[in-house]
C-alpha cells in the first residue's frame, strides 16, 4: 500500500476538478477568460478554475480554497457529498472508515468514532473520502493511496 495523497496544494485542485466539477484553465484560455472578469493587472495566466463559465478560484492571486488544510474549508466538502446521491455518500461514508481505519494503524473504528478518529487530520480525510466515493466503484482504491 502506498502512501495516502498528502494535503495541500495538489489534493485541493483534484478535490476541485473530481469532486466539485471544475475545470482547469492555464495559458491563453485561462488569460482570455480572466480578462472578462477582471482587471488586466489581475488577468493571470498560470491556472484559473471555472464551473459552468463562471470563474472560480486563481491559484496565483491566492482564492483557491484550502479543502484539505482548512477545517473551514473542508467542511463544504463534506456538504456537498451529503448532498449526493445514496450510492455515492455511502462510498463516501465506507471510504471515511477506511481512513479512520488507516489512521489508527488498522484497528476498526466503530461509527460513532469515526469522526473523532479523524479530527485531527479531518479536510484531508473528507478530502480523500470524497475522491474515492465520486471515482467508478472499482477505481476508489487510487484517492486512499492503495496499490
């Protein structure tokens, strides 16, 4: 088994691609879109994200949403697969047990622990749960970092 992906900056953008839906601009296509809504001073070009045309978060002027780092910012993360359809939050619900399970070195958690189990490292394991449960079923093994 390999190591779970870490918090930061790159588990942020995937949970921003996979799980919210938004898509990536760089280069000329993230210039062009930035330069509707924004001054030209602020028209960056490095990475953009957009949902349905509307600009979302910039990594370069700093809005990009912390999920995994930031208990504030994870917590939507945990809203929005509450707001998922049965099949999806209970992948999402049995991938929070396998990380409370992972954290306390494979001992299994019972329910009403699990979230005290994680509270510590809670926006990274919502994080990573909310991967595993929005990837097909067979393919959830690639967001818990299992080989």
């Amino acid at each position: 088994m390999t190591a779970p992906m870490q918090a930061g900056p790159e588990l942020d953008a995937v949970v921003s691609e996979r799980v919210f839906g938004w898509v990536p601009l760089r280069g000329e296509s993230a210039q062009k879109h930035n330069a509707k809504d924004l001054p030209a001073s602020r028209a960056h070009i490095e990475c953009i994200w957009v949902r349905r045309g509307k600009r979302m978060a910039c990594q370069e002027c700093g809005d990009m949403p912390s999920w995994s780092t930031d208990i504030a910012a994870g917590w939507p993360v945990f809203q929005h697969m509450m707001d998922q359809r049965f099949s999806v939050r209970s992948r999402f619900f049995q991938a929070l047990t396998d990380e409370a399970k992972r954290i306390s070195d494979g001992l299994e958690v019972p329910s009403p622990w699990i979230l005290q189990t994680l509270c510590h490292d809670f926006p990274a394991a919502v994080c990573r749960a909310a991967l595993a449960a929005v990837e097909r079923p067979g393919a959830a093994h690639r967001a818990r970092g299992d080989s």
